[in-house]
C-alpha cells in the first residue's frame, strides 16, 4: 500500500495581505489571511514588537429565547507574551486577570452599539496577546484589532470604529504612551470614535481641569480618524459582504395591538412614578394583561417582555425629550434627594453611607500592613503589587430579586476599578501612610449610577478612618436622550435606573473640587458630538461640586486626626538599604528575635523602607528603637546608651545593638577612683555612655561614663591631648596584654 503525505511545504503557502501605517511614531501593520482562516474575521495585529490575535467569529443561527445581542468580548493574557512562566501548580493561564477584564469591557463598549439591535446570533471577540513590547500598549492594539477583524468579516457592523490613549506628562499629551511615560503621566485616557463622533471614553486623572480633558479627549479623536480611514481603505479591499440575518424585531403589528389595549396614556401613568417598587409593579400587571389577551398567539407571547419593554422606552424618551418630563417629576439637571453618614457599623475601621434617591451605597474600610497589599502577576512589569483595593458588590436584594451570589461578575469589577481609580489620586504616600487599604463597597439599594455613590461613601468612609486623603471626591452621572437629528438632544443630570435603560448614554464623572479623577462614558448610540461632551462634563462639574459642599462636608469635613482603636498602629522609618541584612540578620535571626521580643509585625521593602505595625505603641517604639541601633553607625563623640551585660575585672560591657557591644574601662566609670566596678553599675543596668575610641579594624569600641567625659567640653582633639599629656597611656588605656585576654576571654564566652 502506497502511502500519500501530500506537498511537503517548508513554508506556508498561504497567501495574505499585510497593511501598515505609521502610528504615534510607530508601526502598526495588519497581517489579514495569514492565521485562523476559519474564523470569521482574523487580523495579526503587531504595533512594535506588541503582537495581538485578534478573530471575530459568529453563530450560523440567533440563540433562541434570548431579548439581547449575545456579544462576548474576551482578552487573553499570555504569560509567554512577557517572557513568564504563570505561577501555581498547574503552571498555565487560569481565569482571566481584573486587568484583562476591564480590558475585555473597554472593547466590549464602543463595539456593541455598531451591531445591529435586532441580532441575536452569538459573536465572540477574542483577543489573544502574544507578545508585548513595553513601548506599545496591547489594549490598543486589542481594540484595534477587534475592530478590523470584525470590519472585514461578513458579521454585521456599522464600523469600523478606532481608539487611543493619551496621557499628560508635564503639560504636554503623549499619545499611546510607553510604560515609563504612564509612570510620570497626569492622565490616562483612552477614547474610541466612530468616524464623525466618540462614542467611548475611559479616564483616570490626577484632578485634570474639564477644560484639559475636553482638548485631550477631540485630540485622540483626530487620530482616531486617521486610523478608521487606513480600515477603510483595508475593508474595501479584502472586505466579505456581510451576511443576512434573521431579525429578531418585535413586528409592528404586535405594538398596534398592544397600544389598542393599553393606550399611550396609561403607560405614561404605569411609567412616570417616584418609587421603582411601584413602577415595576404598574409594568407587571400591564405584562399580565397582555398574556391573557394574547394567550393564543405563541409568536407575540415570545416577544412580549421585548414588546413591553419597548413601549416603555418609546414612553419615557418621548415625554423626555418633547415634554422635559422625567419619570419622577425632577427638573432636566435637579438631583434625587441626597443623605451622607459616617460610623454606621460599629468596629470596623472606618465606615460610610451615602444615599442617593433609591441608590444606597455603604463603604466599610479596612486597615492592614503594607504586607497585605495585594501582589499582581501580569503582562504589565511596572505594576507588581496594589496598595489600595476598591471592591464592589452588588447582591441582588438591592434590586429587590432573588439571584443568589455566585462572585463578582464583569459589572462589578468595572464598578469597582471605577471607584478605585476615582480615589487613587488623592491617597497618601506610603511615607505619609504606611498602610495597606481596603475599601469594600457594598449596595444596599441600586436604582441607577451605584459605581458613582460607591466614590462618595468611599471618600466619607475613608475619612472616617483617619486616612489623610488629600481631597474629597464625589461622583455623578449624567443621560442622554436624542431626537431624529444631532441638535435634537436633553442631557440629564443624575440619571435613575430607568433614564439609564431607555436612555442612550451613562456619563460618569468623579473628581475633586479642583478636577476630574475619573470618566467612564457608555453610549447605546453611534456616538456623541462635542456639544454632548462638553455639556455633560459641565454639568457633573456643577454637581459633584454640590454634593460636596452641600452634603459630604457637613457630615465630615475632613480626615480625622485618629485611626479607629481597632485599626493596627503602624509607625515607619527609612534605613540604608544596604544595612537590610544587617536588620534580617543570618536566616533571619535577627529579625526574628525582634518580632519575639516586641510582638509586632515587621515589612521591609527593597528601598529600605521599613514599616512596624502592632496594636501597642509602646512594642512598635521600642522594635523602630532596637532597628535604628543596628543600622545607626557607633561614631567617636556620641552619647548613647544601652544595658550592662558583662562584668569584667577590668571594666563593664554596654549593649549599644543587637550586635554592638562597647567597654567601659573601670578607670571611666567614674571621676573619682572606683576601687570595683560593681560599686558603681549591675548587669541590667541601662547606663548612658560617650564613645570615646573606635577601632575601625578590629570593631573595639571603648566608652566613657564619666560625667566630665559627657558633657559638652569633650571633643577627640580634647582626648588626645590628655593622653598625650599622660604619655600616650591612662588608666583607661592601659593597653597590656592582660586586659586584652581578658577582654577576649569574656568575649568568646559570650558568642558560645
């Protein structure tokens, strides 16, 4: 039997087409039918040495019993990308990182609204990093990459659509910066446009004027255009037309009927109340009607819950935007009533509530060495470990259901990112604050912008502990609703759960009074103009300035003074770091000893950076006190003091460190003649003593308790004159071999 094996190819021959463009100041090329052809849409991306897989790939049919476009974006951290080998057991990528989540959703968000409403097939993005270049940010080329590969495939999308990042170094933007300008950076932004509008923005700054982020947010949008119109030219090329889908719309004759049944009028009524309890329940019996009319309609029964929810949205925009009427009676830019408090829950370190209309947050803080910070395993080397951790939850009670807690889902990581990076700004330092700090931020009760009530019950929270934040932060959240053309807009300040939903914007801004900290933008729309974005950052200026002023400070102004008694003390210094292993001593004895003797937890960082945390202040003082006398160096003429651990014939030994001991010669122990040296001192004794001689070579370190000797008039000239004077030699100097061995003696019985 003859056996056929094929062509033997050494290299793939597979044809492809690769484009490239000059990007920042480096190359962006797109490899297109090189890999993963059986995917819908596949793009290499490579920006530098940084190398992406970016495929887009999509279901042959809808998936049944679904009311939504099932999107699922994923971002695929390689640890082979960055030269690394993941940790653990298994020794291979296990969940996803936070870092490759929020990632995943800011892809997620500017793609979304380009697909068509009334798809339903299953699409899946993925974004696989296989190699990273310090210099050239993968998350970019993510984006980029998710965009092009679904652009050129036969998925339908109103696309393509492109995004930078910017940051601030030095008053100057820097587009798509590399990790060492991150590092130095007043800003990160990243903003993705469609071509003639933004339609995502995601920021993190430290208190930017609105004025700063508005030029930095239309300067990456020009950009922006460069990259769509080089897709452009790439889609027009290699481009599959786009494949026909069943619509899954609710059919125009189902909304006839059902406003034959329940007119215009009485869904205004059902809609438009101040409680969500309520409103939900005038929907339920309306759905409940509609069932029992259409019970032998299986077609329209399918879709009803879409049908209703559509009246309901057609309902609420169209009083919004003709009529100025919100669904619970407030003006376009008036806030739900507000309530802000502090020490709620008793024991824990630091507690705040804030309550927002139907949204109620509380923030508990905790407190920890620097120890517990919390350690990160990335792709990123400039970002190893977290300080600060913000966490979100959102159990289901706050919306009045049932679902049981099953971990934090993709929304509650965002949320908390969000909050997190609000508040990084105006922390401490770690010399102003040696702790580790948790905030966990809890919903009690959600009815629209949770993640924004989370940043100010985390800013009383953490002024309630007693962390010296530099400013307080508040955040709001403003809506959008549009009419048929780009001057046909209300922007809404302070949006409910319901303006959210049926609404085509949620823009959130955190900040100070001097600036902004944080912007999260989602749109359900093509994008926004400028107008939109300027008046939506003015308007969440306007108002975290308020909920400042009017509500956060008079419930607490400022950081108090104290920690909580049950928040651990921690007091740090700064020692050489070359003195490190002095401090650690051999398999850490010395260090260990510390810890046995005081009680108290020790952190040493690599810069020297030392941190002693305990709940007695007097053990911390007392270990910082024993840790400064290792480092500190015994220099001729200072006054120190230490106990009596030896008696000797010829003098007394003075422990000045763990490691340093010094003499005292029976001929200095006092100015008078001393006939035995316990006349005057017993072991244990803590005496106070002047260096008078160091012996660099041999580490003899002679000491003096003489009173003439303390004071001020001693100085080496002083005590080499008086030797001289006496001939070279003194009683306190005698130099024969006798005390020597002596000395030695005792010294050797001491290390045994």
């Amino acid at each position: 039997m003859e056996l056929n094996f094929g062509t033997i190819s050494k290299k793939l021959d597979r044809p492809y087409k690769s484009y490239s463009m000059d990007l920042c100041g480096r190359t962006l090329t797109a490899d297109i039918g090189r890999v993963s052809a059986q995917s819908n849409g596949a793009v290499l991306m490579h920006y530098g040495d940084t190398t992406i897989l970016s495929t887009a790939t999509a279901s042959k049919e809808p998936r049944d019993g679904v009311d939504f476009f099932p999107l699922s974006v994923e971002y695929e951290e390689k640890m082979y990308a960055a030269g690394k080998i993941p940790g653990g057991f298994n020794k291979r990528e296990g969940k996803a990182s936070e870092h490759a989540i929020l990632t995943s959703r800011v892809i997620d968000r500017p793609m979304r609204p380009l697909f068509p409403k009334d798809y339903r097939n299953d699409v899946l993005l993925d974004e696989m990093v296989m190699s990273v270049d310090p210099d050239c940010p993968p998350e970019v080329l993510a984006m980029l990459g998710a965009s092009l590969s679904t652009s050129i495939s036969d998925i339908p999308f109103d696309g393509p659509c492109a995004a930078t990042q910017v940051g601030l170094v030095n008053g100057e933007f820097v587009f798509n910066p590399t990790n060492a300008q991150k590092v130095l950076s007043d800003l990160a932004l990243t903003v993705a446009s469609t071509r003639e509008k933004v339609i995502m923005i995601e920021a993190g700054a430290n208190e930017v004027s609105d004025e700063v982020m508005i030029e930095a947010i239309y300067k990456a949008h020009e950009i922006n255009q460069t990259i769509i119109a080089w897709m452009d030219k790439i889609v027009a090329e290699v481009g599959k037309p786009k494949h026909e889908y069943v619509s899954c719309a609710v059919p125009e004759e189902l909304f006839a009927a059902i406003r034959e049944i329940v007119p215009p009028e009485e869904m205004e009524v059902a809609v438009f109340q101040d409680e969500k309890q309520k409103r939900d329940a005038n929907i339920y019996e309306i759905t409940q009607k509609l069932k029992e009319k259409f019970a032998d309609n299986e077609e329209w029964l399918a879709v009803l819950g879409e049908a209703v929810y559509q009246y309901q949205k057609k309902t609420v925009r169209k009083m919004i935007l003709k009529d100025h009427k919100r669904p619970d009676g407030r003006g376009i830019s008036e806030i739900r009533p507000l309530a802000a408090e502090i020490d709620v829950v008793p024991r824990v370190h630091g507690s705040g509530m804030f309550t927002r209309g139907q949204t109620q947050i509380l923030t508990l803080t905790t407190l920890a060495p620097l120890s517990d910070a919390q350690k990160v395993d990335g792709l990123d080397e400039t970002v190893t470990s977290k300080r600060y951790m913000h966490h979100y939850n959102f159990p289901s009670y706050s919306v009045g259901e049932t679902k049981p807690s099953r971990g934090p889902g993709r929304r509650e990581i965002g949320h908390g990112a969000l909050a997190e990076r609000a508040l990084l700004p105006v922390l401490p330092s770690v010399d102003e604050f040696p702790y580790a700090i948790r905030t966990v931020s809890e919903t009690l009760e959600s009815n629209g912008s949770t993640s924004q009530a989370s940043a100010c019950a985390s800013s009383l929270s953490l002024m309630a502990a007693g962390v010296p934040i530099k400013a307080m932060v508040a955040g709001i959240s403003c809506g959008l609703v549009t009419g048929e053309t780009d001057d046909d807009y209300i922007v809404l300040t302070d949006i409910q759960g319901l303006e959210d939903f049926f609404g085509d914007m949620d823009f959130k801004v955190a900040g100070t009074e001097k600036g902004i900290t944080a912007i999260q933008m989602d749109i359900k729309i093509h994008g926004l103009t400028r107008p939109i974005v300027e008046e939506a950052i003015a308007r969440t200026h306007e108002a975290r300035l308020y909920i400042m002023n009017e509500i956060m400070k008079p419930c607490i102004a400022e950081p108090r003074a104290e920690l909580s008694k049950y928040a651990p003390k921690i007091s740090s210094i700064n020692i050489d770091p070359s003195k490190i292993g002095d401090v650690v001593g051999k398999q850490g004895k010395t260090i260990n000893k510390i810890i046995e003797e005081t009680g108290v937890q020790i952190d040493i960082e690599d810069d020297g950076h030392v941190s002693v945390c305990g709940t007695d202040q007097e053990m911390i003082d007392k270990a910082i006190e024993i840790i400064e006398s290792i480092v500190t160096d015994i220099e001729l003429g200072m006054i120190t003091s230490g106990p009596v651990v030896n008696i000797l014939p010829i003098g007394a030994q003075v422990q000045l460190g763990p490691n340093k001991k010094g003499l005292i010669h029976i001929s200095r122990l006092a100015d008078s003649r001393v006939g035995k040296v316990e006349d005057v001192v017993k072991l244990g004794d803590e005496v106070t003593v002047r260096v008078i001689k160091v012996d660099e070579i041999g580490g003899k370190i002679d000491l003096s308790m003489r009173p003439s000797d303390i004071n001020d008039t001693w100085s080496p000239e002083a005590e080499a004159e008086r030797r001289r004077s006496q001939g070279g030699r003194d009683r306190g100097d005698r130099g024969d071999r006798r005390d020597r061995d002596d000395r030695r003696g005792h010294d050797r019985r001491d290390r045994r």
